[in-house]
C-alpha cells in the first residue's frame, strides 16, 4: 500500500490530470484559460486529508488488500476537487484573500481583471467568475465521483452517500452564516456552534469520505453505520483541534497569526467555554480583543495568557480528548480485523494530534 506520504502525492498527480480530463473540451474557447488557470491553482496545496479519509475508509474494510484500485483514487480525487469548489465559495462568503499562502480565486480573478484593464467593476467580476469556478469544479467532482462508482457493488447507495454529503455542506455553510450574523447567548451557544461542526466537519469532512471509501471496499450496513458514527465523533474533535491552533498555533506552522480567531471574531466552542469560565476582568479584556483585527500582541497575549491559566484550554482539549475516545471505542467495538482497525486509528491520531 502506498505510504501516508506517497499517497498525497499520488492524488496531486491525478487531481490535475482529472482537471485537465474534466475541462478539455472546451480549451479552445477564446477566454477560457483564465478559469482553467485559476481552478488548477485552487486544487493546489492542503493535505488531502478528505482523500486519505476515504482511502482509510475502504483500507478499514480490505487492509488485507496490497494496493487501494482505481475507483478508491478516484474517489479521493472526486473529493480533493469537491472540496476546492466549497473553499472557493467559503472564501468568497468569509471575505478571506487567501488561501493557502496564495490569493482566492475570487482575489485572483479581481487582479487579472484589472491587469488586463478591462471595463467594469474589477471586483464583482472576481466574485463573479469565483462563483463560476466553484460550479465548474462541482461538475468536475461529480464526474470523478461517478467514475469510482463504476465498479461499486451498489452505485445507487454511494451515489446517495455522495449527494447526502454535498447537501451537508450547503446546510453546515448556511447554519455556519447564521452563527456568524446571529446574537448568541454564551451560556446556550455551544449546543448551537456543536451542531454546525458536526454538519461541516463532522459528516462531510470526516464521515462521508470515510464511508464513501468503505462502499468501494464492499462494506456491509452495519460496518458503514459504525463509520460515520466514527467520523461524526473525530471530526468533531478535529474542529476543535483546529479551532485551539486558531487560537494558540504557532503561525510559522498554521500559517495563521497569532490569536487569529479571536482577532476576527469567530464563535467557537472555545469562545463559549471562555465567556462562561474567564474571571470578569479577562473576560473584559476578551471583549476587546474579539472581532478586533486591530488588537495588538500584548492584548492578544493576555487574552490567550487567561485562556491558559483559568482552565479554558485544559476544558476545551478535554472536550477534544471525549470526541476522540468515543470514536476510538467504535473502532475498537466495530466490525474490523486488527488491521483495518490499526489503520482507522492511525487515522483517528492524525486527526487530532496536529500542529498544523
């Protein structure tokens, strides 16, 4: 089987040769090279971690198995490019400009439309084209996606998996916009901000690549319902894992400032846990830091220095710490020889015990 290190790289390989596949047939339209530019640019970099998920998903059911075939890199590869559509219309809704160390497409497209001086508000046409980029890399998923299914012993049931995972991002987004422009109460917000992670990382980042994997390896019902039960419980700790390098990463390896998540205001479990558990004074100080980009290092210091020392982080990874261990206890309770389930929670660390 190839490594945990061969195999992202095997899916770099193959997501441009899907690209290129996915968009030939209209290469010679005058104009068009521009979006093609821009979309292979977008499928570049990330850890493919949603196509090792469903790599782990189908090693989980047939480890026994030398080499993952043909149908389980296309599902990798379907998931990498589908993934880039969510992103280049996550950025678009979070205003982000970057992606990746690189300018969002839809930054990209602003940029060469204004190089090229061309009439019109330069920024509109980037949203614009943006917007359209994600479609076409929707398109370009959907046709690796039914090209791993060819040879599924029931097409009908991944297909179902795959478009339950597509209308899971566009619930999980909107809820996500919602928690955003919403008031919260701190005392009842975790319950809210838990249900848009457990639609956003939860079953689409985590269980339905884990289990899409598994319906190539011929999984029976009982094995995918443990699956996505696991996924559910490690994506969950894996957002919050994120969240607490959002907020206490080292920017050299997250590529994020420090602090940054609070800077920009975002609403996280740990935000919750903070507002109920900072003494008056931090938690004073953490209002003023909150959604304020301006907020120097010293400011952003003593908030995180409060988080550390008043139990907030130790609250918050003990949280990380029960969503793991309850997927762990599925693997260890599921329907899998020793080494399938070697494999999901070689998986299942990698997951959590990142710092990036």
């Amino acid at each position: 089987m190839p490594s945990a290190q061969e195999f992202p790289t095997q899916i770099d390989e193959l997501l441009q040769q899907a690209w290129q596949a996915g968009v030939s047939r209209w290469q010679d339209l005058a104009g068009i090279a521009e979006l093609f530019e821009v979309g292979l640019t977008a499928l570049e970099g990330g850890k493919r971690t949603r196509a090792r998920l469903a790599y782990t998903g189908w090693k989980a059911i047939r480890a026994s198995t030398a080499t993952p075939p043909k149908p389980v890199l296309d599902l990798g590869v379907a998931l990498e490019i589908y993934q880039a559509s969510a992103l280049v219309h996550d950025d678009i809704i979070d205003n982000s400009v970057l992606r990746r160390g690189k300018d969002a497409a839809h930054i990209s497209f602003t940029k060469r439309h204004l190089a090229a001086q061309r009439p019109g508000d330069h920024q509109e046409y980037g949203r614009l084209a943006a917007i359209l980029l994600g479609d076409l890399l929707l398109a370009v998923a959907d046709q690796c996606a039914f090209e791993a299914a060819a040879t599924c012993k029931d097409p009908d049931a991944f297909f179902a998996n795959w478009t339950e995972m597509t209308r899971e991002v566009a619930a999980g987004q909107y809820l996500d916009l919602r928690l955003e422009t919403d008031e919260l109460d701190p005392a009842h917000a975790r319950e809210q901000i838990l249900t848009v992670i457990r639609h956003k990382s939860g079953r689409y980042s985590v269980a339905h690549p884990l289990t899409l994997g598994a319906r190539l390896a011929g999984a029976g019902p009982e094995q995918i319902k443990t699956l996505f039960a696991i996924g559910e419980y490690w994506g969950i700790a894996f957002q919050l894992c994120d969240d607490e390098l959002g907020v206490f990463g080292d920017p050299s390896r997250t590529g994020k400032p420090a602090g940054g998540d609070i800077t920009e205001g975002k609403k996280t479990v740990l935000w919750s846990l903070a507002e109920q558990l900072l003494g008056e004074e931090a938690r004073a100080n953490l209002h003023q830091v909150f959604g304020n980009r301006a907020a120097t290092a010293e400011q952003i210091l003593a908030v995180t220095d409060a988080l550390n020392n008043q139990g907030v982080r130790d609250q918050h990874r003990q949280l990380i710490a029960d969503y793991a261990a309850k997927g762990d206890a599925l693997v260890a309770s599921g329907e899998f020889d020793d080494a399938g389930r070697e494999a999901l929670l070689s998986l299942g660390r990698a997951l959590v015990e990142r710092e990036s």
